[in-house]
C-alpha cells in the first residue's frame, strides 16, 4: 500500500513533535521522590526560568505596529528563548549529572527527541552509561561497560501475527 504524505501533513507533524518537546523537555515535572527526580526537575524549571526571563527582555519595549511584524518579533523571542533556555536546561543536566556521580548516585533522566521518540539516559558512577531510545520504527539500546567498550543493539517492533 503506497501513502501520500502531503506538505501539510508533514508541517503539522513537525509542529506537533515540536510543541510536544518543548512540552516535555521544560515542563516536565518528576513524580518520584529521590535525589535524582528532583535535580531534573529544578534543571528543567532553570532552563524554563531562562525561557520565560529572556521572553520579557526581548519583548519589554513593545510589539511592532504591524500585526505581521509583530507576529515575527514574538515568533523570533521564542524560538531564541527556546533554543538558549535548552542549552541552559541541558548545562545544568550536565552539571548535576556530575555532582550526583562524584556523590556515588546514579543519574537517570527520561524525556523525548525532536523527533518524538522517548529515551532514557543513565550516567552511573562508576563512569559508565546506558541510553535507550524508542520510537515506532524500534528501540536502540547503547551501554558501555568498566573497560569503556561501547555495545549497541538496535530491535525492531513486534508485530501482531493473525
């Protein structure tokens, strides 16, 4: 069966996978009560907190007169916002994630790609990783183990036999 994907699926798409992971990556809030929920959740309100503060400072002197310039203006605050908030979001993941090791914990932290696939990354203390990423296509799994060689195994879905 041949599918006909058109342009406006596609944005649509992209627009939704988009807004599902500023959705995700930002307002996330974790649930578990440990060490580690905690740090994820307070990197993800800092880098929410640099969203929102750079939001103001840009838009602090006014919207242009015309309601397209205007629309451009606030598109352009966000996207920048956005994209400067993720990387303080992800400098203090990092952060943390070394804090949290050199204390003898491991560091676990959930969420989603742009691509809407979800992943789960954990830093151990003993410098090693392991990160799963799932989406409709399989699951890859990647773990290195203490003499630092890295494995990696790609699945495919399983499929409803009838």
């Amino acid at each position: 069966m041949i599918r006909v994907v058109t342009l406006s699926v596609l944005i649509c798409r992209a627009l939704y996978n988009l807004l599902r992971w500023i959705a995700c990556e930002l307002f996330w809030i974790g649930t578990r009560a440990n060490s580690v929920s905690a740090a994820v959740t307070l990197c993800r309100l800092g880098g929410l907190s640099v969203v929102a503060g750079l939001v103001y400072f840009q838009l602090r002197g006014g919207l242009a007169a015309q309601p397209w310039m205007a629309g451009m203006q606030c598109a352009l605050a966000a996207l920048i916002s956005i994209l400067v908030g993720n990387l303080a979001k992800e400098v203090l993941l990092d952060v943390s994630a070394r804090l949290m090791n050199y204390c003898g914990i491991d560091f676990t932290r959930r969420g989603f790609r742009i691509d809407g696939s979800a992943f789960t990354e954990t830093l151990r203390s003993d410098g090693t990783w392991y990160r799963s990423i799932s989406n409709a296509t399989g699951t890859i799994c990647e773990w290195t183990d203490t003499y630092g060689k890295c494995t990696r195994i790609i699945t495919a879905p399983r499929t409803e036999r009838g």
